[in-house]
C-alpha cells in the first residue's frame, strides 16, 4: 500500500508516518512527497528519509489545474494508493480532486465543523471554545469541509494562547494522522457516497 504525502511547511506530521512507518506500525510504504515549496522543512526530512520528492513551483505553470496535472502523472508513476495532505497550503481543483475522491485525505486542526481554513487554533481562543482538537476527513474540493473519518479532543486551558493550543493539537495530530494511515493500509475505511464506513 503506497501512499503520497502533501506538504508545503515543516511537516511533523510527514515525519510522525516516518517514525511510525520505521517501526512498522503504518503498514504503507511513504512513496513519494509532494511540494509546493522547494525549500520547505518537510522536502528536507524526505530527503534525509531517503523518500522520493517531487517539488514544484507553481508560479512556473499558468493555472492550477496545469501543475496539477504534472502531480497527477507523478502520483500514476509511483502507484499512489492514498494521498495524505499534511499541512499543504493549497486549494485543489477537480484534476487532483476528482480521480482520488475517497482516496485523499486531510488533517485540520480543530473538530471541524468549527473553525475550517487558517489559523484554526486562534480560531477557537478567539471564540473562547472549552475544547477543540484535530480532524482527519475526506478531501471533496471545499476548504476543509469533506467527510469526517477519526477526530480527537484537546482541551483549550483557561490562560492558552493560540500557539500554545495549536502546540497540543499538533501532538494529537502525530498520533492520530499515522493510525488513520494505518486503517486504510488495512482496508478499513471506504467512503460510500458521503458516508464514512469504519471496518
Ligand atoms: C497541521 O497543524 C495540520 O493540521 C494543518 O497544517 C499543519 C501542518 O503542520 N493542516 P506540519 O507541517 O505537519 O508540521
């Protein structure tokens, strides 16, 4: 089972797969990494992984649709089974969307409904929320909107800023993000129109 991740920042979450996929725990191979940023945090952890990297700089291509086409052949080449964005800045447009619905997934951290696209963590402070956490669902075209497949619960302290809310999340997200990998590995998640079935 062959997965691809996505990311354009420093990339822990990319690096908790590695760790778990190290110790034999993700039962999928981490075959490529995908990059908007050549000079990113998450394209030198595959590097020194030894995991093959394609990176691109979409201000070279005309449109988004153009680059994502390019990322579509890579992603033919290596038999991606599954695409796993962590942390990547982009909006997809129906090219990547459209023939891996149901194969790609993402991580947001907050418990989505609530608090969708940037700066989730500040999101919650600002609303004053008692409790947030970290999603992992179905990417469908919107911004963080597609159907949900595993959540986890952090508690927002009383004197929490932003930063350090977004800190524990991230650490929920380590462990949750490889686990939801490992499921798919397994054969234990499909998505049914929009309906997550769990195995
Ligand atoms: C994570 O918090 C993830 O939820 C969000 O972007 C962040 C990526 O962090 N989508 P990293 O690059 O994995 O460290």
């Amino acid at each position: 089972y062959r997965i691809a991740v996505f990311a354009s920042g420093s990339g822990s979450n990319f690096q908790a797969m590695l760790d778990t996929a190290r110790a034999g725990q993700l039962g999928a191979q981490i075959a490529l990494l995908v990059s908007d940023k050549p000079q990113s945090k998450a394209v030198e952890r595959a590097r020194a992984a030894g995991v093959p990297v394609f990176v691109f700089t979409p201000k070279e291509y005309e449109s988004r649709e153009a680059y994502e086409r390019i990322i579509l052949e890579e992603l033919a080449k290596a038999k991606i089974d599954l695409i796993a964005l962590a942390g990547y800045m982009r909006l997809l447009t129906s090219v990547l969307v459209e023939p891996y619905m149901g194969r790609m997934i993402n991580i947001h951290p907050s418990l989505l409904p609530s608090f969708p696209g940037k700066d989730a963590a500040g999101q919650a402070v600002s609303h004053g929320v008692r409790v947030s956490g970290a999603t992992v669902h179905f990417v469908d075209g919107g911004m963080d909107t597609g159907p949900i497949i595993a959540q986890r619960a952090v508690e927002v302290l009383p004197e929490d800023s932003a930063v350090e809310l977004q800190l524990r999340i991230q650490e929920q997200e380590r462990l949750l993000y490889p686990e939801v990998v490992s499921w798919f590995a397994a054969g234990r998640v499909k998505l049914d129109g929009r309906q997550v079935r769990l195995f």
